[in-house]
C-alpha cells in the first residue's frame, strides 16, 4: 500500500514536470514556486526574529559594564557613565569613559581605550561625520579619532555610537565602576497593554496572509491540472489514485516553492546590513537573522503536507465524473452557515476579557480571538463575491466578460483577495490601536526640552549658562545649579550655587552679598549640619581617589544662618565658592517650548563641553519601544502588501496562460484588446471591491472589540486611513493590470489558436 501511494505521488510529480508539455508545465512550475516562495521567505524571516532580538540584546549586554562586580586582580577599573542622545531623530548612544590605569578590561570591538579628550567611533558614526549630512554634528566631537567600533561592539551595522574619554566621569552622579565588560541590561521595560496590543495584532495581520498566498499559490494552474485528472479518472484511476496524484504535482510545487523561499530568504539576508531605515534602530547584522528551529522545521514539515491536503480538498467535486470536469457545469451554491463560525468564536473569546480590569494582550485567549476574527475573512469572502457576482447584470461588453468569468470561477480571485483583505483589516485594526497608544502619549502642547550639565569647575557652569542662554527660545531662563556636600564622615547635605537674586527665592535674605554662604531652613534631625570652617568634598570626588584632600572649606567670616519653612540646604554665591580646588555641580535649564533646530543646538552645546550633560525633550519623542514597534509594524505591513501584488500579479499572469486559447478567439472573433485589457481590470476590481467593504467592517469591529477588551479605550474611526488604505488597494490593481497587459498582448496572438 505504502508503495502504490508512493507510486501516485512520484507520477504526479512527473505529470507537475511534464504534463501539457515540458514548456508549459515548467512555466507553471515555476509560477508555483514562485507564490509559495514568497510566501516561505516571509515565513522564515518572521521565525528569525526572536533570534534576532536576542542577539541584539546579547550584543548590547556584552558592552554592559557588569554592575556590583569586585575588583579584579590585575585589572583596572574604568568609570564609565551611559549617553544617550539624538541627532535629527536618529539614535545617538555612547559612554563617558575614564581609565584608571593601563590595564582595563577589554570592552567589545574596541582596541584601545580612549584617553581624556580622544574618541572612538562606530563606522556609521564616523561616515556621517564626514559626510555633508554630519556637518551640524561635527561640533559635538572636536576630540580627535584614535579608531573604530568593530561589530563585535555593536547592536547593528548602522548603529550610531561612541567611548568619549574624559577626566571628570568618575565624579559624575551617574558613574559607576566598571571591572569586568558583560552584565545584563537596564533601563529595560515590560509593553504596556496597547503596545502588546500593536504587537500581537500587526504580528498576526502579517503572518495569517502569508498562510492564504502561500495555499492559494498550491492552487496555480487548477484548471488545465482538473482536466488532466479527469483524463486520468477516464483511463481507469480510481477516486484515490486521482486525489494521490494531485497531491503529487502540489508537492512538487511546494517543495519547489520550499528551495526557492531558501534562496529568497539567504538574498535577504544577505541584503539586510543595507537597510538604514531608523525602525531597525542601527541596522541588523545578516548573522543575527537566523530562524528558529522550532519554528522554521514545522514550516518545512506542514507546508507540503498542506498543499496536498488543500490539493486533496479541491477535488471534492472533480472525481465524480470521469468524462468530464464537473466546475464546467451548474455548481451548487456555496453554504454560509459554517463560515462566520470563527469570527463568533473569537468574539466570545475577546468578551471574557472585557470585564477584567486589566486584560493582557498576549493572553492565549485574545491572541486566538484575533486569529479567529481575521481568519473569516477568506472563509466568507469566496461566498460574497459569487453571490455579489450571481447578481451583475448588463453594462458593456468589458463588463460583461468580467462578470461571466466571476459567475464561472470567483473562488480564483476570491482565494487571492482573501490575503488583501486580511492585511486591509488588520491594517484598519492597527491604525485604531495606534491613535490610542498615541492619546497616552503627552500632549504637544506641553512639550518641554531638559537640559543638564556635569561642572566640576566654576567655569564650567558659566560656560554652560552662556552657551544655552544665547540659544533662541532660552534667552532669560535661568539656570540653576545645585550639588551634594560629604563631610569626613560621609554625611551630606544639598547646596544650591547662585547669585543673590537668584538665591532669594530659596530663602537668602534681602541683604544678600557675593561671597556669602547661608544655612538655610530647618535641619533634619541626625542630618550633617554644615558649619564655619568644615572641610567638604563634593559628591562622587573620592569615588576615583580615595585620597583625595578636600575641595573646599566652608569660609567662616561670610557664614550665616537663616531660619525658615524651606527645606534644609546650604545657598553658596559665586565668590564663596572661587576658593574650591574642583567642585562637583549640575546645572540644570528648562525651556518651556523649542524648535527641532533648537534642540540640535542644545544638543551640540553639551556637546562642545565635553559631553557631560544630557538633553531631553518631553513630548516631542516618541517612547523608543512604541516607536520601534509602530515602525517595524509598518515595514512589515508594507512587505505583506508587496507580497500581495506580487501573488496577484503572478496569479494573474496563470490565469492568462490558461485562458490564452479563449483569449485569442475572442481577438479573432473582433474583440479588441482594449475590451479585454478592461475586462481583466474589472476581473480584479469587483473582488477586491468586496474585499474592501468586508475588511472595513470586520477592521473596525475588531479594533472596538480589542479596544473594548484589552484597551479599555473608546473607538474613534479613522477615516482618513480607511481611505488611504482603500486607495492603496485600488492602486494596487491598476498597478497589476498595468504590469500583466504586455502578458495580454502576447496571449490574445492568433498563434495561440495553432493545435500542436
């Protein structure tokens, strides 16, 4: 038994190889080969991400310095402080290191170090520097370039970054003590709800389409495949022997479709280190793309198996009548019941989470429910389109033929719409999901830029209050300026430097002189309580020397104590602190509300002043997640949809071989080719018009019901997207109908009428 079902498998290979001729049936090999490998490349590639993202995040891990580790004998420590900046919306990261010696430990595709006032840079770093585009960015690195970042050192090939040396990143607050390279990441979030949300639904809208190009290009060729089976059916095969051998030429197909979605998938691969879009947060490295096991084998084992059990399935209503093909005849109507039966699934599964207060995203249950929900689409849609089809009547002759050929056949282009709809819908879900992750961000109108700078000289502080009060939009706010005092015994308190105008709105008295120095407020109790003539060091100054000899004393003949409501703190003028060997201060400045290009400047003061500061801006900048997810999303939904043209267009293209016969007569009999360009565009329009109209509708119900049960948020229809998103479509077709006509030209030859 095993044997004889080998033996019909291996002859329907042979027929997939040579049946209709070797010309025609290597053309439809290679159509096949061509939809399923499409579709098995985007498989592959999604399976890599979890490896990708964990290669990225081992790579960022491994220039970590590991936190809390004891020093290591015979190495040196480094204190090294995070950067984190941006230049015009790209990604700009770095660390403030600062060397205690010349045996370091080895961080990551670096060589050497670089000392107080050199500079190493990424690859991409450096070549932007150079470039035209850079020029604003140079000032932020006047140091000299002692080498390069290798890609051991870097999450991605585009990555932006940097070791900056310094002399002051030990005293900095934010140092710390590096001994050992390696350690896990920080600063890491878990997904709020709605960016979960973005996640699973985007996760799915790309990869259920996939499945239906992937099954719908198995089908490629069916009819003239039917007609040989039939004439198998004639010659004696049994039911089985038939169904055996379509499954035959379907898993040739698919494992033709299997290598070719390989070879598609190592391009890519080999093409990904190109990709400079800012989604891809510096770039991936082709190395990190690697599938999954676990999931890259089932698709390698289900994929043939589910082209012979669709193959199998399509037969359903061939093998009855071995004299002919029984879809030339009168078919029955398709049933509906069965068809909405996942969607009223998924509903129930999505609506035992709406009275959970806070329902997860990646909960099995709403995971399903959007499978389910988006699913019925290509289930009900083959059932629309005959019954709109069945209902057409009149128009012109272009017309005419569009619809006689949707009343023949409408399951072709319905199984090929289905992908369109799928991604239309979920494209319509995700665009509700992302106008309410965007309420939660601030409101533009509060938009702020924070601006911070480590001093560890007064000059340092007068430098950085000069350089950001020359800037439009900052010109009159203050800057304020505060650090921490340590006595001999570790006790600290707060200081705040300033003039006396500045200092009276902290509590300093009217009569206020430079050279003051005020204890103000009432102390804590067990708190350290300067006094005349202490000898104090600021924060962080013996964190890199132990032994260093204190900075400053507190002077005695300019001292007082002033008691009010005010917190306790020490208020310093100018002039009492000029005696200080080095101090230890932040300076601190808010501007209410700046340009871009305003920002770029504050960004390249901090820059020129050794990079010992930070710049933010509140409420202009997208969360780095939110943005990485709604910009791969969007990468991703735009690949799905070039697949979709692609399966289109190549479904297309059969559908012309096969029909090229009846094509040609109808030329001979007087229809031009214009009628027939038109038909085909009609063919092509009518189902993705309906298409349309059931992802509008299945789109917005689902982004309600996933609002309603994971969001907890109202629904608010996008319109302006649903119409981009219709246009796209229409584009699309036109688009194919305009690639395909040289297709049609050559089909409609009166060469085609010739009998061989």
């Amino acid at each position: 038994m095993i044997r004889r079902w080998c033996d019909d498998l291996w002859l329907g290979m042979r027929l997939a190889l040579g049946g209709g001729g070797a010309r025609t049936a290597l053309t439809r090999l290679a159509l096949t080969a061509a939809g399923v490998g499409l579709g098995v490349a985007v498989l592959l590639t999604a399976t890599s991400v979890p490896h990708l993202l964990g290669a990225r995040e081992d790579r960022a891990a491994a220039r970590m310095g590991a936190v809390g580790v004891a020093s290591v004998p015979g190495v040196d420590p480094v204190y090294a402080v995070k950067l984190v900046d941006e230049f015009h919306g790209q990604g700009l990261q770095g660390v403030l290191v600062q060397p205690t010696g010349s045996r370091a430990p080895a961080f990551p595709g670096v060589s050497e170090l670089p000392k107080p006032g050199q500079v190493v840079l990424s690859p991409a770093l450096a070549d932007l520097l150079a470039s035209p585009a850079g020029e604003e960015l140079r000032g932020r690195f006047p140091q000299p370039v002692i080498g390069t970042i290798g890609d051991a050192g870097l999450t991605g090939p585009n990555e932006l970054y940097f070791y900056l040396g310094s002399a002051t990143a030990a005293a900095q607050p934010a140092a710390v003590a590096v001994n050992r390279v390696g350690g896990p990441l920080t600063g890491h979030r878990d997904l709020t709800a709605l960016e979960l949300l973005l996640v699973v639904v985007g996760a799915t809208t790309c990869l259920v389409p996939v499945v239906v190009f992937v099954v719908a290009s198995t089908r490629l060729a069916a009819a003239s495949r039917d007609r040989r089976l039939a004439a198998l059916r004639l010659v004696g095969a049994d039911r089985g022997q038939v169904v055996r051998i379509a499954a035959g030429e379907a898993l040739l197909g698919s494992l033709a479709g299997l290598v070719a979605g390989g070879v598609l998938f190592l391009v890519v691969r080999a093409l990904v280190p190109l990709i400079t879009v800012s989604a891809f947060r510096g770039g991936i490295f082709g190395e990190d793309v690697v599938p999954d096991w676990r999931l890259g084998v089932p698709i390698a084992v289900l994929l043939p198996v589910l082209a012979c059990a669709v193959a199998a399935f399509a037969l359903r209503r061939i093998v009855i009548e071995p004299l002919g093909v029984v879809r030339r005849g009168i078919q029955a109507p398709r049933k509906f019941w069965w068809r909405p039966l996942p969607a009223v699934v998924g509903v129930v599964l999505l609506a035992t989470r709406w009275e959970r207060v806070s329902a997860d995203a990646g909960d099995p249950a709403v995971i399903g429910g959007v499978v389910l929900l988006l699913m019925t689409v290509p289930l009900v849609l083959p059932w629309l389109v005959e019954r709109v089809a069945g209902r057409l009547r009149g128009g012109s002759p272009a017309w005419l033929l569009a619809v006689r050929r949707l009343q023949v056949d409408s399951a072709t282009a319905a199984r090929l719409v289905s992908g369109i709809a799928v991604v239309l819908a979920g494209s319509i879900a995700l665009q509700g999901v992302y106008a309410r992750a965007e309420s939660d961000h601030l409101d533009p109108g509060s938009v702020r830029v924070l601006a911070s700078n480590f001093a560890s000289s007064l000059t340092d502080v007068q430098a950085f209050a000069a350089a950001v009060q020359e800037l439009p939009g900052a010109r009159g706010v203050p800057v304020t300026t505060s650090g921490t005092l340590v006595n001999a015994a570790g006790s600290e308190t707060r200081l705040i430097l300033g003039s006396c105008a500045e200092l009276r709105s902290e509590g300093a008295p009217g009569d206020c002189r430079d050279g003051d120095v005020f204890a103000v407020g009432t102390p804590e109790a067990n708190a350290y309580h300067p006094a005349p003539g202490d000898r104090t060091w600021f924060a962080g100054a013996r964190r890199a020397d132990p032994g260093v000899p204190p900075q400053w004393t507190v002077p005695a003949d300019r001292f007082r104590t002033v008691s009010t409501e005010h917190p306790a703190v020490l208020l310093v003028t100018p002039a009492a602190l000029a005696p200080a060997t080095s101090v230890g201060l932040i300076s601190n400045i808010t501007i209410p509300a700046a340009s871009p290009d305003v920002v770029e400047q504050l960004r390249n003061a901090v820059g020129q002043l050794g990079w010992n500061g930070i710049v933010s801006s509140v409420g202009t900048e997208r969360d780095g997640t939110y943005a990485l997810i709604t910009r791969v999303l969007s990468v991703g939904s735009i690949l799905v949809l070039l697949l979709a043209a692609g399966s289109l267009m190549i479904a297309a293209w059969e559908q012309l071989r096969e029909r090229r016969r009846s094509l040609a007569a109808l030329m001979a009999n007087g229809v031009g080719r214009g009628v027939l360009a038109r038909s085909l565009l009609w063919q092509m329009a009518i189902p993705v018009a309906v298409g349309v109209a059931i992802a509008v509708i299945e789109g917005i119900a689902l982004d309600w019901l996933l609002l309603r049960s994971v969001g907890h948020r109202e629904l608010a229809v996008d319109i302006p997207a649903i119409l981009f998103l219709t246009a796209t479509a229409a584009i699309a077709i036109l688009a194919v109908t305009a690639v395909t006509l040289p297709a049609l030209w050559r089909t409609t030859s009166l060469e085609q009428l010739r009998e061989k």
